[in-house]
C-alpha cells in the first residue's frame, strides 16, 4: 500500500463515512433518505440529457427569477416558515475538496458551496450559527433530495441545464466550471481524444458522466465509463489503477489534484458547467430571495471573499446575473 493511496484512504475514512456518524442535531451531516442512483437510473438520466439537449428551447444561464428587492423575510413566505422551523436544510456535497467536505480536523463542513449556505441562512436568521441541518446527499441524490422536499435548498457544484429546469428551480449562475480530464502523472494521454477504449471515470448522475456518454457514443451503464458515488471515489479508483482518467468540472479536478499531486489535468475545457442553487418550483419566493442574496455577496465582496480562500487566489468577477422575468 502507497502513501498516497494511505492518505487518500484517510480523506474516505475521515469524510465519506461521515454520514454514518454525525447525524441528529442542528449544524450536523445527517444521512439522506432518498435513494442512491442505479444503473438503470443512470441510464435513464443520461437518455433524458441527451434528450434535453437537442430539444431544449432554454438559456441555462438566464433561467432563473429575479429578486423582488434586497433579502427580506416576508410574512407568509417560505423564508418565514424556515425561520419559524428554526433552521435551514441544505444538501450538500461532504466529500469534495474545496466545495463541500467534512474537515477531519475540526468535524466542521466547509468550503465554497457551504459559503453559499451560511449566506442564505444569515439572511433568514441573522447569524447562521446552529441555524442549519445540513444532508449528505451524492450527486444522483441532488433532484430527488429537492423534489421530495428532504431539503429547502441543494449547493452541490449543481450544473444547470435545460432538463434539470424541468425538475426544479435554480438560482441565478454562482460560478462558472468547465469539464476537462485528470489522469496520473505518467499517463501519456494529452486529451480525451487519448483515452478511447479506456476506463473514464465521472460521478453518477452527473452532467459530466452524460456528456462522456454522448462524447463516446456508449451507453452510460457500460464500460469503458464508470460511474462512482462521489468524485473523491473516482480518485480511489484511480489511484487503484481500475481506471484511466476522471472527466468532471475542472474546479472538482483541481481539488483532487490538490489531494494527490501525482495526478494532472490534460486537454481543453470540454463544455461549459454553470453552477447554480437548487430549490423546489414549488418556491418561487425563496429562489427569488435566495438570488437577492447573492447579488448582494456579488455586490459586497463576500463572493469574491469566499473564492479567494476556497478555489484560487486569482479571482475573476463573479457570474453576472441573467434573469427570465
């Protein structure tokens, strides 16, 4: 056994388990009760991006609703009904590096996509301190934890697109990923191009695993692509040699390579991934408060704040807000 494949093992050991074993008060990781998604189900997904994508009539990045005015709890409004609940419930990613992981070090969650919950929190409470149940979801569990209404809101590096739309509402774009390729160091492949025949490794029920189904005109269920519960699972797989690459967005890779700096990211962005806050239809009072808050986090620096210490010290200008109404 290597001691990066200890280290890594440690990072699963410390987070992926987490779900099992911090469950029940406020501000903790409880386990999700929707389901984990199937081959059949990835198959199906797959077929419906697909299907989305060449009969879509819709701008993901201008899709969403625009604020009514600054971030108020209004009476009557599901901001009031979360406030008088007592905390918000969000689901989220405790896996990815720099997103949404569980540090094993303090037992807290962290990073940008739980920036982005503290935020919505604070505007409902005041101080997001033990104001916030958080769910571990999986990326297949995104749509089912929002539509089955387990959750008030999903920040999971959530791409937008037009089938998703059908299914759920979305804020307005947070940030901006592309999907590109990480492969071990001593790989010879410079781009996906290279890697025909061979193992790909994406998330299951992600954008990422559709559009390499499409790239490579197979069936998602089948090899060569293999689809993993979580990101930081490819990364396993990897290091275990049962795969050639990982192809998702290139924030999650570079948070991977960051975990073992014996990997590389290879070819040009393969498609745009613009993220965006999942909430129910059933709201559109929260989505519309929920996009107040980011234009004022655009607005204030709080976005900028946040980027600088989770993904780069080059910051660009946050996603200008599009929106349909």
């Amino acid at each position: 056994m290597t001691a990066r494949w200890r280290r890594c093992r440690l990072l699963i050991s410390a987070v992926g388990g987490a779900a099992a074993l911090f469950c029940g008060p406020v501000g903790a990781v409880t386990p999700p009760s929707v389901p984990a998604a199937s081959n059949p189900a990835l198959a199906r997904l797959t077929a419906q991006f697909k299907l989305a994508s060449h009969t879509a009539k819709c701008d993901p990045t201008a899709s969403s609703l625009r604020p009514s005015g600054p971030p108020a709890v209004t009476p009557g409004s599901y901001m009031a009904r979360i406030k008088k609940r007592g905390y918000l419930i969000a689901g989220v990613d405790q896996t990815s590096y720099h997103f949404g992981y569980l540090n094993p070090l303090n037992g807290q969650l962290e990073g940008f996509d739980i920036d982005m919950v503290r935020a919505v929190a604070a505007a409902i409470f005041g101080n997001p301190k033990n104001r916030i149940r958080f769910v571990a979801i999986s990326n297949g569990q995104r749509m089912w934890a929002v539509r089955s209404r387990e959750v008030d809101i999903v920040a999971h590096t959530d791409t937008i697109n037009c089938y998703r739309l059908t299914r759920v509402a979305f804020s307005t774009v947070y940030l901006v990923a592309a999907q590109r390729v990480l492969v071990p160091l001593s790989s010879s492949a410079k781009s996906l191009n290279n890697l025909w025949g061979q193992k790909v490794c994406a998330t299951a029920g992600s954008t990422s695993l559709s559009f390499l189904a499409d790239y490579f005109g197979l069936p998602a269920e089948v090899s060569p692509l293999v689809g993993a519960p979580q990101s930081i699972d490819c990364l396993v797989l990897l290091q275990e040699g049962k795969v050639a690459a990982i192809s998702t967005d290139d924030t999650i890779l570079a948070a991977l390579k960051a975990q073992d700096p014996e990997t590389k990211i290879i070819g040009p962005p393969l498609n745009s991934q613009p993220y965006g806050l999942a909430i129910s239809l059933k709201h559109p009072d929260f989505v519309r408060f929920v996009n107040a808050v980011l234009a004022k986090m655009r607005a204030d620096g709080q976005w900028a704040a946040s980027y600088r210490h989770w993904i780069g010290t080059r910051v660009p200008a946050p996603p200008p807000a599009h929106y349909r109404d």
